[in-house]
C-alpha cells in the first residue's frame, strides 16, 4: 500500500507539471476562452494536498 500511494504521488506530480506547463505555453488562448490558470493551479493544490493527507494517513513517507 505505501509503495501504491508513493507511485501515485509521483504519478500527481508529473500530471501537474504537464498542465502547469500547458498552461503557460496555451495561456493566451487559455485566456481568451474565459479560463484561467489559476483553475489550473487550484486542481494541482487541492490534488497535492489529499494526496499528503492520504499519505499521512498511511504513515508513508513522501
């Protein structure tokens, strides 16, 4: 289970870095459609901290 949850966090992290840098490469589009970045940076916050929550609650060691 500790194993799963930390591929898991790897996994997370390197899907917020891709939509992050999509994000800055599309931002002028990203923007004239009426969607922001920070839609972005609010999934990858709100994603990264429950999967620290379940982390902790597994005793996994990030």
């Amino acid at each position: 289970m500790q194993r799963k949850i930390k591929e898991l966090y790897l996994q997370f992290q390197i899907i917020g870095a891709a939509l992050k840098k999509i994000a800055e490469l599309t931002r002028q589009d990203l923007n004239e459609e009426g969607a922001t970045i920070s839609i972005i940076n609010k999934w990858v916050l709100n994603n990264r901290a429950d999967m620290e929550k379940l982390a902790k609650e597994q005793e996994v060691d990030l």
